[in-house]
C-alpha cells in the first residue's frame, strides 16, 4: 500500500522558512543604505534607522551650529566621542570636537583636536577655515595662506563668498 502525503504542505514551510529571512535581509539593506544615503543631509533621520558614526558625526556637527540651549552641546559632545569611539578617523567628529573645546575655552585642547583633524583630511572645509582663524590670530601671514590655499582646494563653497572672480 502506498503512503500518501499532502500535496504542497512542505512547500508552504520552505517557502516561509525562505521568505522572512529574506525579508529581514531585504529590510537590514534597506536601513542602511537609506541611512547611508542621507546621514550627510538629515543625520536623524539616518540615526533612525540605522546608529552609523557618520550619522552620529553630522549630528553633532548640526547641534553645533544652533544655540546651546537645553544641554545641546553636551549632547553634541556625547555624539561625536561615541562617533569616534565607533570609527576612529572619523574627520567630523574630530572637527566638532575641536570646536566645542574651543566654546568650553579649552584652547590646548581644540589646537590638539584640530591638528589631529588635519592628519585625518586635509579636505575638510570646517577644519582648514578654523586652522586660517588661528593662524591669522597668530599673525603667521604665510601659514594663513597655506590653509587658505587648502580651503579653496577642497570646496567650491568658499570660492564663491571669499572672491567675485570664481
């Protein structure tokens, strides 16, 4: 006698067992791209959906640019050290590091944290323009220079505010 078994009963169970993994791949995926994609544009949004240091970097990079009401430097603060923690040669975060020492009027410090920015990347618009500052403020015409030679190097954007030629 034959045994009988129920047609697709298994097929029903491989096709489930194939389908949510793929889906939670599919979703995995989709996280972190988006993140990727806009953790330079709105960074909390990124930190949503996927906790990237770059995300964290950017963020604290834009509480930076606000007010510090409410603890937002600290927070700032919090960020970029978790965003360094998370990847060490991260530029932003060095950077807004750097200038939140300066804001607690820590100079020691944010001199150190810029010159560690710079050996980072020397493309990094925010740090070269802190670099010019210093240097100015130190009357080293000729170092001012270098970094402003720098600074017109790695973005379009200053070119045309600093010159109506460009």
């Amino acid at each position: 006698m034959m045994e009988t078994r129920p047609v697709g009963g298994g097929r029903w169970l491989r096709t489930i067992g194939i389908g949510v993994p793929t889906l939670a791949a599919a979703a995995l995926s989709f996280a972190v791209s988006y993140a990727a994609v806009t953790q330079r544009q709105a960074p909390t949004k990124a930190l949503v959906l996927w906790p990237s240091s770059e995300a964290k970097a950017g963020l604290a990079a834009q509480l930076l640019t606000q007010p510090d009401r409410d603890g937002s430097y600290a927070r700032a603060w919090r960020l970029a050290q978790a965003a360094l923690q998370r990847d060490p040669m991260s530029v932003r975060a060095v950077s807004t590091l750097a200038f939140l020492a300066a804001e607690k009027g820590n100079a020691v410090q944010a001199a150190r944290l810029l010159a560690y920015s710079e050996r980072l990347s020397r493309r990094d618009l925010p740090t070269q323009l802190a670099l010019i500052e210093t240097k100015v403020q130190a009357n080293d015409v000729v170092g001012a220079l270098v970094h402003y030679d720098r600074a017109l190097r790695t973005s379009k954007r200053p070119r045309r505010s600093w010159s109506p030629y460009w």
